[in-house]
C-alpha cells in the first residue's frame, strides 16, 4: 500500500494512538489485578466490614448493598 | 430500577456479565473500522492519503468531549446526590479521557505538518483542546492530592463543572473565531458534507473507539469499587489491631 510522501506521518499517528491505547488496557488490567490481590489478602487475614455477612467482595456476590467502602 | 442498577454491588454482578461482551464487540468493531480505514477508504482530493489520519483524530476528539461530559454529569450526582457511584465513575473516566485528548492533539499535530506546514498553531480550537487537557490534568492530579475518596470527590466534581464551560467552547470554536482548523463536518444542520465513502469508516471506527472508551470505563469504575473496599477494610484491619494492642 502506497501511503504517498506523508507515510511517516500516518504511521506515526496510528503507532501513537496504538501504544496509548495498549497503555491504557494494560494499566486497567494491572490495577484490577492489584485491587484483587490485596482484598484478597486482606479477606484471608480475616478483614471484614462492620456489617458484612461473607467475604465473597471481589466476584461483587451477596455483598451488602452499603456503598463502594 | 436505576437506583438499584447504581447500587454498587449490583454493578459489579451487572458490569462483571457485560464488560467481556463489550470489550468483544470494541475488538470487533476495531478491526473493521481499521480494515475499512486502510484498504476501502479513497485518499482524499485534498488531504491526499493523511485523511486516514483522520480515523483517528476525529473519534479521539469526539471521546475527549464525551468523557469530559461523562465527568460532569457524574459530578452532578456526586454534589447533588452524593451517590457513590457517582464518585467512582468520575474518578474512573478522567484518565480515559485524557488519552483520548492526547491521542487527539497527537495526531492533529501530525496530520497539522503536512497539511498546514505546523505541527501546532494557537488556533481557538486548538488552544481549547489544550485547556481540555490540562483540566483533566488537574482533575488527576487533585484526586490524588486528597487521601479521603469522598472529599476528594466533592473537590474534583466543582473543578470538573468549572471546566464544563470548555465543552461548548470548544465545539463552537470554529464558529465563533477565524480558526485555521476547519469548521463542523458531521454534526451539523444541514447535514454531513463528508462523501459516504470516507464517512462510513470515520463513523465505524467513531463506534468502535467508543466501545473500547466503555469498555475502559466500566473496568475501571469496577476496580476503584474494589480498592475503596480494600481501603476500608485496610482501615478496618488497623483498628482491629490498634484496639488489640490497647
């Protein structure tokens, strides 16, 4: 494919936006990793909320319907 | 049946079923649009072969503008309703945002060398996209300047509705000043002046940056859930060892 005498342009712009794009994917999967890890974690301890029945928190499962903390 | 789907619980069982389809139909659509904007989409009369630049500039743009929006909106909930959710979803969209704003001011610069022979000029447009950028800038930085979620929240949702104004500035740009960039060609009242054959892949992958933007939003509102559950329990386990000790 002939891209004409503006190719470097082009290609840049599509290798930019790939490596942010990938940057952001990896960044949200890594986070999600270290959240899930250090529940965990703490579940394994033995941590629970003031009014939490089960520690099943990650998987979001019969967890009371108090807010995000 | 809102206020139960805002239910963070309920969110994360919803969200947890939804975001693979999503992330797919993105990855689907992302292909697509790709295939259409290197092997079916015409060089342009004008811009010559840079136009395919413009696949990816002007979905970038438009992301930028709707995360902002997304912010705002959620900013609402968080001073009106102090809904958590709210926070979380305020918090999970600015880093997205900012991306796409940097993708959108990357490849305009890099569609601007060839074109317009700079890569940057203080053109309105331009320049309000660069403010856009600095607001969620300050956004990120103030969130993790206040330790506490929820003041940090509050603080985040006045800058985030100060920095609304920039929306229709920035939309309305092009119409209120001479700017070199050009002025509205889809949105518009009398309707898109873009030939279907470079439209149609401008609105597939328009879509698919827009699924991906989803996508990322739903998996990161999901893992701030979770680390404001670890920070409680993190507070929790503190105390427990505190009241031990005493």
């Amino acid at each position: 494919m002939d891209l004409g005498p503006h190719a470097v342009f082009i290609v840049m712009a599509y290798a930019v936006t790939g490596l942010i794009v990938a940057g952001l994917i990896l960044r949200a999967a890594l986070d999600h990793r270290a959240q899930t890890r250090a529940l965990a974690s703490l579940e394994s301890r033995g941590a629970r909320r003031r009014l939490d029945p089960s520690p099943s928190l990650a998987a979001g499962k019969g967890a009371s319907p108090e807010a995000t903390g | 049946m809102l206020t139960q789907l805002a239910n963070p619980s309920v969110f994360l069982r919803w969200s947890g079923a939804a975001l693979p389809a999503v992330a797919a139909f993105a990855a689907a659509l992302l292909g697509i649009g790709l295939y259409f904007a290197w092997f079916v989409a015409p060089a342009d009369y004008q811009q010559g072969e840079t136009v395919r630049i413009m696949f990816l500039h002007v979905p970038a743009a438009w992301l930028a503008l709707f995360f902002y929006g997304l912010m705002a909106v959620s900013a609402l909930g968080t001073l009106a309703w102090r809904h958590p959710l709210a926070d979380v979803s305020q918090k999970a969209a600015a880093p997205i945002g900012a991306a796409f704003t940097l993708i959108c001011l990357v490849t305009g610069a890099l569609w601007g060398r060839p074109m317009w022979g700079a890569y940057w000029v203080w053109d309105a447009r331009l320049t309000s996209v660069l403010v856009l950028f600095l607001m969620y800038c300050g956004v990120l930085a103030l969130w993790r300047a206040i330790e506490d979620p929820g003041r940090a929240a509050r603080a985040v949702a006045i800058l985030t509705l100060v920095g609304a104004v920039n929306l229709p500035i920035i939309k309305f740009s092009v119409d209120w000043w001479n700017t070199l960039h050009q002025p509205a060609s889809v949105f518009r009242l009398g309707g898109p002046t873009i030939h279907p054959s470079i439209l149609t892949p401008l609105l597939v992958m328009a879509l698919a940056f827009t699924a991906l933007g989803v996508a990322l939003h739903l998996a990161g509102m999901r893992t701030e859930i979770l680390r404001r559950r670890v920070r409680t329990l993190a507070l929790l386990e503190a105390e427990r060892l505190d009241a031990q000790a005493a």
